[in-house]
C-alpha cells in the first residue's frame, strides 16, 4: 500500500496516518479550523479541516492515529492533503503512535552496535569510563530521542543517528590528521549533545523542557559529566577530564551560537566542524529529496535562510 | 611616611613596594630591561630597570618585596618612577607581601556581616541551603580573592566586596520594585561571580586557570551548584534550583558576552543589570582618581574602549 | 462591576469601554472587518466586528467610548471578545474617553509632589534653574504624556511615572556611590525625556508628531535647554550647561539607540542604565502580568525579542 | 626655492617651516625625543630630534616657526628628515605662522563670492534668512576653518572649500533630478559642517573643544538653528524649518556616524551622499598625490583602512 | 482616456491592461482566488478575482492582456480595482503586451545616441575596444532590458537609462574632480550592468536566470571581458585591463554586497558612488511618486526599510 | 647535522640557511637595523642585525642562501637567533636557495599521481576535460605554489598540498553521504584554489600580483574555466558547466569572505566545509608543533585571533 508521500497528485486515498501538529486558528468568517500535519514513515504532509467544533479539536489532537480519506493536492508548490473524513484510528486496527513516526535510516541494533565498538577505540580510562557510565545512565533516550525539536536530525533516534555518522566523520579525519587525539575525538562526539536527553521532552510531540530553556544542552551535559566523576570518584580538575568538558561546553564553536566559551583545543575545533558538516548535509538533504530536479529548494532557517538549487542534468 | 600614589612629581623617595610585575623586554640595542609596575595600597606606578643581568631578571620577579630608591617623574600623562636603586627587602624589615596589595574599601570582618545577615533573607529554603553550602566551602577563598584579573575590582578582596556592594543595590531596587523575587536576587548576586574562585588562581599575580580558560566561571558555579544539590539530597530539576543555576549562566547578558543563555527571567535580567551597573562604577571611579579635573581619563577597555572627562567646575 | 481584564472566559458582560484602535481589514471574502483593541483602566483586549459597513467603519472610530455586549473568550492563548452588541455612548451615561485609559499607578498629586521636593537636591543654580524654567513651561503635558507610543510606559501620565521611579532609583544609587554628583543626575533624569512632549501627539492615540520623526526627543530637549539659557541669560557654553546638555543627549548610550554622542562623563553613563532598568522593569512586569505563572510570556520587543518564564512554585 | 615636498632624495636643504606636531616620546635609552612633523604650503613632513633637553622641548613646540637645516631621507617608503640643526625663527624674517600652512586650493574671496551668489538660488524665505543670518555671524571662522583635525579638509579654509566643492556637485546633481528641492539642498549644504567652528579649536593645532566632544557639529547646528529662529522670529514648528534642521542632523547617514535620525527626507539622503562623496575624494586624492604610479597608497583609516592602486600606464 | 493610475477613488471604467503578475492564493474557506497586479504605462494596480476556477487560473496568466471592467478603490491607503468583468483581449484589438509596460521616461533612441556620443570619449584603445564590442554584441538586450526583478529601474529599458544617468552624474562630477580618469569611469558606468542582460531572464516577467543565481552579473561582464580580449587578441593582464575588470568587480563597493574584492582604485569607488545615488534617487522617487505630501511613503526596502517624508509646504 | 628548528637553547651553531624576509627598520637610536627570518626546511627563526650599513642592507636580502654564525635563545618566549657572523654563501658550497625552503610533507611526484589518478573519478566529460586542460596549463605551477603569503600552506608546494588532502576527505565524506556527486566535488576540490598560480607571484618572497589585489584568486578561476570552455567548445552556458563555475565562486563560503555568491548547490557548501576544516588544521598543526606541552600557543589570525592549549598529560 501507498504511503503518505508516494501518492500522486489528485489521487484519493484511505490510510492510517499520525497527527503530528494540530494547530487550532480562526478562519476569517470568525469559524475555527484545525491545520493538520499528518505523518507516516515517508514524511509530513498538511491539511486542513474546516469548521471544527470544540469537540473535535480536543478529538483530533496531535500524537493521535487516524483513519483519513483524502484526496492528495498541490497548493502554490507544496503537497497537501484535501480532507474527506477524518476519524480516530482503534489500537487494535491501527496500533502505536510510534509506528507512524519518521526513524533514523539506520537501524537502533546496529548504531547501538558501531557506538559500542566505538568505545573500545577510547584509550583514555577517564574518558571511557565517563561515557561509558552516562551511556549505560541515559540509554534508552540516547537511543530513542531526536536531536531536535525542527531543524535536523528533528525524527526518532536522530540523536543516535548524528552521532553515529558523526564518529564515521570523526574516524576518517583522524586518518588524515594523525596528530588528532582519537580518543579524546570520539569521546566528545558521544557526549556533545547527550544533553538532549534532558533538553527536549521525547521523541513524540517534542518540545524544550523548562531546564533545557533555562540551562541549555550544552551545560547539561557538562553537569553529567561532573556527577560522573563523584559517583566514579575521578578527580574533575584532572587535565584530560577539563579538556572533556571543554570538548561538550565548546562545540557550538561561536559564543553567539551558546557555547560558553570558544574552542580552545584542536580537537573541540574539529568537533565542531564535523557537527556543522553533519546538519548541514542533514538539512540539504531533506529539503532536496522534497524538491524536484531543476528547481530551488525552500529557503532553510539552519543555514542561513539559503535556497540551494537542485541540477538536473549532471 | 608618603605612599606610592601620594608623591608629588619630582619629589624623591625610599621604601618598601610589592613588584606587581615583571616584564623583560629587548630594548633596540639588544640589551634587556623590566617593565616593572610597583604597588603598595595607594594603588601602582610604573618604572623601568635598563640594562638588566640574567641575575637580576630572577632575583627582581612578581611578588617580591623591594627596597626602591626612585624620583617620581612623568611620562606622557602618566605617572613614573625613574629607579634610582633596587634592592629585596628582607621579611623582618617588609612584612608579607600581602600589606602592599590594593585592597577593598570595605573591611573583610564587615564584609562577612552583611553577607552573613543578608543569608537571612533568602527565604527558599533551597536556596538558602545551596548559597550557604558553597559560601562555607569556598568561605576563604571568596573574601581574599579579586574578581578580575584585571579591569574591575582587581584587587584583593574585590570579590567579595563587588558583591556587597551589589547586594545593597539589590536591596534598594527590590524596594522600587516589590513584584521581584528578593531571595532569588540575592541569591544569585551571592552566587554569580563564586566560580572565580576556581576561574583565577588566587590574590597575588592574578592568572586564569586551565580549569577557568577552558570552562569558565559561569559554568563552574553551576557545577558547584549540582555538586551542592547531590550533597544536600536537593532535586536538581526542581524549578527553584533551576531557576538558579539560570541566574548565574545568564548573568553575562548577552551569548557573546559568555552566557550559555541569555536572560529568561525577570531576577536573572536585573541580576545582570546590576552587575554591569557596580562593573561600570569600579572602571570609571578607578580611572577618574587618577585624573586630573578638567581633563579625560585613559580609554577604558571595559567600556568601549570610552575615555571619560572629569568635570572641573560643577 | 469587573472590569475588562478582570473578566472570566466565557463569562457574558456588558460595560461602557474605549476604542483604542480600530484597524479596518478586509477578510479573505472580499468584506471588511474592524479588528477593535477596547479599554479600560483594567488594560485591553482584541475584538473583531465582522461584515462592517462603511458607516459602521466611520462611527466606531478610535477614542470613541461604546457600550459593548459581549463574551470573554480565549483565541491561541490570547484572551478575547467576542462581540455581540455595540453602540457609542453618550456623554451623559459614559464619562470622558480619558476615564477609561490606563494610568500610571502613583498619582499624578504625588509625582508633582515628588518631583518638586527634589528640586531643592539640585543644588547648582544653573541646572536647578534649567529645569525649574522647563518644568514650568511643560508642566501639563509632562504629568499627562505617556512615555512611549509603545513598548514601555505607554500610559496616560507614563513620562512623569517613569521619571519618578527613576528618580527613587537614582537616589539609592547616589547612596552607595557618593562620587556621583547627585545635583547633575536628578537635573538629567528630570529632563532626560522631557522632549516626548513634542515628539509624541499626547496621551490618547499617540503619534510621533513631525518634528518627533525628523529630529527626536533627544535633540528636542537640547534645543530647549538652550533656549532656557536665552531666556534665563545662562552661558549655554559654561560647563555645567555643556555637561547637562551631554547628559540628555546620550542618555540612549549607544548610536545605534540614536544618542549623537555616547556617555563621556560618569553620570551621564549611569542615567543611561537607570533609564534601561526601569525601561526593562516595566516591560517585563507588564508581560509578566498578562502571563500565567509556568508559562513563557510572549516575545518582547523592547527586549530583543526575548520571552520570558514566569516561575510558579518560588 | 624649493619647498618640503618638493625636494629629492638625499638633498641636502635649510628653510624656515612651521611645527605642526611635536610629541615628547622616551627612547629605549631612557632619553626624551621629539617627534616633529614639519610643514609648509607644499605638505608636511617627518623628523626626529633626539636627547633633547627639556629646554628644547619647551622652546621647539608646535606652532613655532623654525630654520631648518636637514637632509631629505626616506625611511621605510615614507619620506623623512634628517635633523641637522634647528633654530627658532624671528618673525621678522619668517613671517607668520600661517604663512606656512597648507591651504584650500580654491582662494578665500572666490569661494566667499561663490557661497555669496548660491544664497540667491535659497528661494524659500525662512531658509535664505537663517543661512544668511549664520553665516553672517560666524564668518569669518567659516571661511578660516579645517574641516577636521585629520582625516579630510584638515587644512586652514577647509571648511569652506568642503562646502564649497559640494555645493558645486549639488548643482550638477539637481540638474539630473529636477524633482530635487534645489533650495533646500544648498541650505543644507552651507549649513552642515558650520557647527564645526565650535566643536573644534580654530585652524592652528586643531583640537576638539569640549562641547565639540560631549554635543558634536551637528546638535550644535541644529542649535544655532534653533537660536536663528528665534532672533528672525520664524516659528521653529514650521514645516520647512524642521526640514532644515533635519538635513543637518541627518548628514552623516547611519545612528552608528552619529546622526541622532536617520535621513528621511529626500534631500537630506542626497546631502549625505554628496558629503561623502566629498569627503572619499579628497581622503583619496591626499594619499595618491604621495604615491608613485605603479605602488599602493598607504591604509586609508575614513576609507576603512583601504590602499588604494595608482595606475602608471593607463 | 483615462490610464490605470490616473483614475479617481471610486470611478468605474473598461480598459486594456497587461497582467504583470498573476499569484494563486487559497482563501480561509478552501476556495482559490487569483491576486492580481494589473499594468499600463501608467504604473500598476491590484486587485482580487475570487472563486477562480482552474480553467481561469490558466487563462489568465502573467504576460496576457486583458480587457478588465473594474472600478477603482481605496484599501489601507493603497489604490485597489475591484474586479467587476474580466476577459482575454486579442492581438488586433490591445496590440503587443510590450505596449503596455512601464518604460524608461527617455526614449531608447536618444540613449542609444548619447552612450554612443560617450565612446568617443573613451580614449584608451582597449577599452574603448572592449566596450564597443560588448556593446555590440548585447544591443538589442542593453536596450531592452530592466535594470533589475524589483527594486530600482524594474521597467524596460531600465538598464540603459541607468546607464545614462549614471554617464550624465559622471560626467559632472569629472567636471569637479579633473584628476578622475574620464575614459575609465565611462568604460566602468558602461560596462558595470551589462551582466544583468545575462542575468535577467529579459524585459517581461523578469527572472533571474540559473547562471544569474549562481554566478551573478559582476563575475559575468568580467567573463565577457575576459573573452572580448581573446577576440580581439588584447592582453587580459594588461595593467589598464585588470583596472577594467577590477571597476566591475568592484562596483557593489562592500564584499557584504557581492563585490569578490573593495574598490582599489579611485575611479572604482566613484563609480560604486555614483551607481548608489543614482539607484537611491530612482527608489526614492518611485516611493515619492505615489505618495501624498504631508504623508510618508511606505518603506523602501533597498534603503535599508526607511520610509521618507514627503514636505507640503515647501 | 642539526637544523634550525632543532637546536637547543643556547646552543652555538654555524650552518647555511636561507634569508626569507629582510626587513629593515630604524633603532631608537638613529642607526639601521635588520630584522631577519631565516629559514630552512625545518622551519623559520627570527634574528636581529644591528647597526646595518646601506651596502649590508643591499647584500644581504631576502631570497639570498647565507652562512650564519649564532647561537639560538629565547625572547619572551619565541625562539631566536643571536646573529654572531654573517655572510653570503656561494652557490657551489650551498647549493640552491629552493633546497632551504620548507615544503610540502608529501612528495610532488606522489601528490601528481593521486591527483592524475583523480582524474578517472570525475565521469562527466565537461568537467573532466576542463580540469585536465587546466591542469595540464598550469601544471608546473600547481605543484610549486604554495596556498597562500602567509597563514595555512604558506609553503613550497602547498597549493598541490592542500588539493590533495581536502581530496582525501572528500572521498571519505563521499562514502559517508552517498547523495553527493562524487564528480563534482573532486572537480570543485582540484579546481577551487588553482586561481593561486595568478594571484601570487610563486615560491620565493611570495607577493601578491597586481590582478591577485585587483580581481582575486576566486574570480581567476572562473575566466580561466570560461576560457577552457571557448578553447574545448563546450558551452559555457550548460547547466554542469554553470554549476561548476559556482563552486570555484562559492568556496569562500560567506561574501564577507570574498565569495561573489553564498554556496547555493550541496556540493559548494560541502566544498567550503573542507577547504575550511584543512586550512584550520593546517594553521592549528604549525601553531601547536611550536608549542610546548602544557602551554598555549600563539594567537592564531586565520582563526579569529584565538590561542589554543596543547595538553601534556592525555
């Protein structure tokens, strides 16, 4: 069976779907509408639902299955879904939330595998025995988060997953630059946004959490790291565990981007250049693959509010 | 006897000043001399030291105490010493090199009264536990330590003392403005700058830590907060304590100014208001007595680099 | 009776209240509509009159007091009316348009009071009499004039509020830094914006006058301090007088903020921040106001967009 | 006889010049210098006079004509004196002072008959009387003036030239744009740069006065304007004054060059770009007439520190 | 009769017009509508055509004539049609779509004749080579095409009137400054567009181009230099050459701006001078032109989002 | 025998080096001196020559092969040289001035057979056959440039240098994001900085060329790409041809960083991450090679002027 973004234009359709957002706003003529973005495996795709009564606004609310009768439409370029009926999805028929969700591309089993061969490549016993202990604390978000709320890597598992083409980056730059530290690399890609785990509230519907606000993913991460070292009684002060903390508290590279201080070793440098050159790519990504060859893509927030064109011919 | 600061231009002297520092530069016919800057309490005076040995560029280091003979000259505007003799003071006839250093206008017995009383007023009691926690551990070092290396409050005690003084404008201004949370202010202003204790490496010839280039004093309060919370058995996540380690990471204003995050809340965004206010004061009061009325003071590199004109008839 | 902003959602009213601002706008068929902001001395509340007639479009213009039938509701977390019935009012059952404006909250007797009182601080002739002469000539518009079209102090009486807290703080400050000149601060915050009399239209649907676009208050105020020395035979080039002219003109601090000239004397550094502190105070309460504790307020303008948490549980 | 400029490399010479600047430094050696820059009508140079006494730098100060024998040298591609001996002049056979200062190209009475005939092209009455008005007071400084310390036009008469030079544009630049309000445009001209003669110190060692500092050329214009009107008894509130006005306070273009408004008129953004354009070719024209074709012109600090190329074969 | 923009607020009337642009919208009750920017010699005009169908989006596309009953309204201050009857015209009864632009207020004749007149002026054989070859090569387009999509001189023929200006402003400001290469500044003006022929997608519904996205008009003139000197067998590293292709390089004065390198040489500056007053005098203009005096044009984005007043009384 | 990078302090030496930079400058004294940068392939060293006749200032300059009598000290920090004797070598006992200039780590014939082996990797023929064309044309000097003056690569060589290792982490990159067209990166890498070759003046006292200054490396590339095309009649104009221009355009990343155009296809930002990430490694290595563990090194210009830690205990 088609799925969301396969369709066709004008071609109708009956499938279940996820209620990603479901922003309630008022029509001109003082009637309220719903503006839906549905979701499965394939991608988003909005609509909207005219006239709604208060009832089915508190009905239809986001992190809900449906059943949806649509017709697939363009409006002034995008994709857009005419609705036809909408009702709520039974588990029975339908089954969890989380099977609607966009996944990493990459397998949960085989990230968590490459991260765990990973860790045996960082000599430093501070450095290891820190991740590993804040790995093993905060798994199971680690692996099921996003690594944002919009932007990129903004889908299950993508923390996991921009760490994980993160450390392939970080493993063949150390082959070019020997005089990099693997170790002390790697360890840091591990870390750098862990913080995320408390940052965000989960991978469904995901919103900033009050602390993450407040204090920010970067000084959180830097805080586990410090309670990691009471619980494993490693002195804080130690060079190479400053120079980890350094690694998470630098890696947004530019004061005016939130980290608190600028990189001041060549590895936190080189972090967050491999950080850029992942989201990037991320977000290039997901706008071409929505945009036919020959055309620009929309405008991306996360670089710039950039167009980038799409060749056709090469 | 006349200190360093109270002698008059050409007037001739001896006594006892602390060399504050050292600098050995080349001269352009290949000879070596110091820079020295020389303190006691009035404040400091530059002199230079021609032709200097090897032996002598060891023996006349930062931090020693020397007898001076000099003429009190001056150099495009600025005070100087032309040094006529030099010599180290022995102990018994100097003292400790602590009784030449610039220290703050407000005695430290008085200073640890009116922190201590303002304890009282912190009614949270999370707050007042965590404030009191770090106070009692960090309790020598807060009211011996400057709170910069250099530009304000660079001397001993003056962090302690840009805190007091802080507090009592934090008093007042809650005063014009009830709806603002009084122990979260002063809890914070007591906090803010704490982390400078492990930032600089103590009273006598200022440096930053590795521990304060790499991480910075912002971060190492919150550390110290979290650590706090683990020993008090406090949630870190509850608001209140969040809300606080907001006040001190935000305190800087401005990401680029070194904030993780800016201002969220209302106290966080006074707190900073303040400091900048008691900030500015220090710079300008320090500059403006050492100029003559009628003219401009230096360019002050904590205030845009702005020089300042002292009024001379009003 | 409850008032506007005292009112519970969904609760139907009746009351006289003022048409603030009265936008025509025509709805995606074609019709227009008034999208009203009423108000009374609770504060306002948005309102859409759908399918206006030109008539009805002339006769509920803006400054206008009606009598209002409608229901309080809430539209994306903003509260709300719901029109049911609208009319003007007559004089005789409503009272003047100014009844229903906001205020500050200290009395306009009191300000005077206060105002005056400090006039006996200022204790250079040239200044006390510069002001006495301008305080004069303004007196009406400065204790009616809001201190802003916008942002903060947007109020009836708003300049002479904002001026009277910033005396309050000023003098404080004056407390903890005896170097200040105390006459030549409260000369300065007492004519700092004296120039909104000219540059804004008045206290009901303010404008920025001509004069107020092309030259600005700050200049406004300097050209009458110069014609005060005209006529009071002063020597606008003594120094006092040029140091009084500095303070006004760079009170905004930066160019940027258009200041021609940035602070190059103490206390006019110092007017600048507490003018920003109470500027801030009062746009951050006022949003505060309006905002359930837990929640963020919405974006603030004056304060680089920033919004603020409003904690629930300190 | 040959003047400064105008001598070859390694020509031996005497002559009387003047001292323009003569700053007192130390040498390594812990000796006093003078750095001297010597002018005539053809330019100014460098030199050196080392060991000198404290006589010598109390009689050799700037203003002083002096006899100078010497050597032209270059040192480091700047051209350079070599001191051989120096004595005061008498003024009976040197003459004064301005006799050797560099001067506008265009002589005094052409320009003052040129300005003079542009007042009949000031059609608007209230414009034509307040220029004339000014002009009429301040005139002889007008026509004797720099129009700045350094950078552009810091040469005696240079404000009048500047004005001068752009008034001519002005006239090609109506002539293209008739739509251009030609009276209002040469008012603003005249009048811009006149605060000039009381924010600097007069055509001889040109110094910023105090108000020049803490108000700036173009309040105090806007001032003098203000005054103007009251003397003719024209409203100050009329349109068209408060358009003069602003064209001078607008004239430097951005709040950041310290226009307190931005311009917002069409004339006064004209007025901006005439000045500028002024400005950037005399800044230009300084350096290239010191610059062998085929080299670069040294860093230009009002052309954002650009050098410029001169070409040699076009 | 009567032009678009020469009707009375509220007049009826029955006119050919071009259809400038033509954007579908979807209303607030799910129906599509097209909005309309309707064109004649005169200037253009808006309006809304409701429930459009499918068949009438196509047919009523950009470029089409029309022949449009409508009657002329007022909506926030900006003119409006509503739209009463709408059909297609046909070519015997409208004529060319051409007949309906907004052209360059001289006519191309006289351009061409004067740009031609100007070549004699240019004496350096390789550039006076290389600028009618060019010119040659592109006439049809230079004299057609707009300067730009939007923004200034967005009509036909708008580059070559650009053109003249900018030569005509030249040639004063040589008169001024005699040191100014004239042949250079006229080679430059000429040359210093002409990439927008390759640019732009020509004089209807103008688009940027692949190659203008990716490239951009500065880089694609110094390409057609670059090949006119292989054609006509000149030296590209010739020193009068590489002057040439640094003035169009240059000309956007800022690297901020999409200048590859700041302008170096003095005729370079100029020429970005001149090519910002003339582009800033056209913007104003346009904005000026539609707007009553006594009132204040809407922002103009180009000038930095400033909004000019327009005098009355004047 | 020891080179001069390996010396120990104080250690006395005499061996044949190379004079890199000869630049004279004038003591306080009066008397010439030079400030020399020897170097030889182990790195460079600075070293002053007191009281320089003009005919030692003649022989001795840059590019010159000398024999140096010395012994290697310290000077706040830096390694230098005390210049004992003096003098030229002769060819014949010294060999070439190239044999001491520091080179490339990799051999030039190992970086020409991984470029040429590159080449089998670009598989569209427009871009195949431009590369090798200009490969071909500037061969000799692609393998001796260095990258630059000064800052990254800036020795014998670089140029090829840097190519090669940025191909290297684009194949690596390339495996991670199988999206990106492998053809088109290895193009834009191979072609980005070729522009070198025109812009410096070579190996040895590396300049600037007037056409560097004037119309910069990036714009050289795109008119040599554009004559290839003209030479090999591929149309200039195919959207391959247009996207490969872009990328030589758009490597600098930002317009403020001379790029005439922001990177708009995937493949130009991915281009500009990696030129940025080598050069950054490039400048980090040099810096940190000269660094003690434990210390920092210099401040570093090509990355925002920052000092990085070179950690001695991990």
């Amino acid at each position: 069976m088609k799925k969301l973004r396969e369709l066709a234009v004008d071609e109708a359709f009956q499938m279940f779907v996820l209620i990603k957002n479901a922003d309630v706003r008022m029509a001109k003529n003082g009637k309220k509408f719903i503006a839906f973005t549905f979701q499965d495996t394939s991608g988003t795709i909005d609509g909207k639902f005219w006239d709604a009564s208060d009832e089915e606004i508190q009905r239809f609310e986001a992190g809900k299955v449906v059943f949806l009768s649509g017709k697939r439409e363009v409006y002034q370029g995008n994709p857009q879904v005419k609705i036809i009926q909408l009702r709520l999805a039974k588990t029975e028929e339908a089954g969890d939330p989380s099977l609607y969700m966009e996944r990493a591309p990459i397998k949960k089993e085989e990230m968590e595998e490459e991260i765990s061969q990973t860790l045996f490549e960082i000599l430093n016993p501070h450095w290891n025995r820190i991740v590993r202990y804040l790995l093993n604390q905060y798994k199971k978000e680690f692996f099921d988060y996003p690594a944002a709320k919009r932007n990129h890597h903004a889908f299950a598992s993508g923390l996991a997953y921009h760490t994980t083409t993160m450390l392939r980056l970080g493993k063949a730059i150390v082959k070019e630059y020997p005089e990099l530290n693997a170790s002390l690399l790697y360890a840091g890609i591990i870390l750098h946004d862990l913080g995320k785990v408390i940052e965000l509230s989960g991978p469904m519907s995901t919103e900033y959490t009050l602390v993450g606000n407040l204090v920010g993913h970067l000084v959180l991460v830097d805080e586990e790291i410090t309670k990691a070292c009471l619980a494993l009684k490693i002195d804080e002060q130690a060079e190479d565990v400053v120079v980890l903390r350094h690694m998470v508290l630098a890696h947004h590279g530019l004061l005016e981007y939130g980290s608190p201080v600028r990189p001041r070793i060549m590895e936190a440098e080189i972090l967050h250049q491999i950080d850029n050159l992942d989201a990037s790519m991320q977000m290039m990504l997901t706008s071409i693959r929505q945009t036919t060859p020959g055309e620009y893509t929309d405008r991306i927030f996360g670089l710039d509010n950039r167009s980038f064109y799409v060749p056709k011919e090469i």
